[in-house]
C-alpha cells in the first residue's frame, strides 16, 4: 500500500499546529517544535515545509520552547521568503 507522503506532512504540520497553540490539546512547545523540524528538513512538501519554518521562525522569536534568538528567526524567515519565490515559479 502507497503512502501519501504529502498527506502525512501536511498532518504532522497540523499536529505541530495544534501542539503549539493548544487547539484542542495540552500546548506542548517541545513536540510541537518536533513536528516542525521533522517537516521542515523533508523535500516532498515544499507548502508545509515553509510552513513548518514559519511556525519554527516564530517559535525563536517569541522563545516559545526555545531560547529567543532573532538570528534563528531571520534564517527561518528568509527560507520561508525563498520558498515563497520557488512556489509562485511553479504555479505560474
């Protein structure tokens, strides 16, 4: 039976989601930032994993599970700004 990697990103991004702003769950920052990195390191999603640095970009500047860090931010921020290009470039 065939995966759907991009269905299972999607999912782990919104687990990270509702982890990290407590929708419906116990807010916890350590698996949330888990899900996230996880989502962010893969190739297969390209919308979840700017997604993913998003949430992770704002995880470090707000210092939510994670020590405040404006550098991490900014790198998290312009991968998101990169992707964001290379998306629009396949769509059209």
């Amino acid at each position: 039976q065939q995966v759907n990697v991009e269905a299972v990103l999607a999912a782990r991004l919104h687990l990270g989601e509702m982890l990290n702003w407590g929708h419906g769950v116990q807010k916890d920052f350590n698996k949330a930032y888990s899900y996230f990195v996880e989502v962010a390191n893969q190739q297969d999603n390209k919308w979840a994993r700017a997604g993913a640095c998003l949430y992770l970009g704002e995880m470090y500047y707000y210092g939510n599970g994670v020590a405040k860090d404006f550098n991490k931010t900014l790198e998290y921020f312009e991968h998101v700004t990169n992707q964001q290009d290379n998306v629009w470039a396949q769509i059209g």
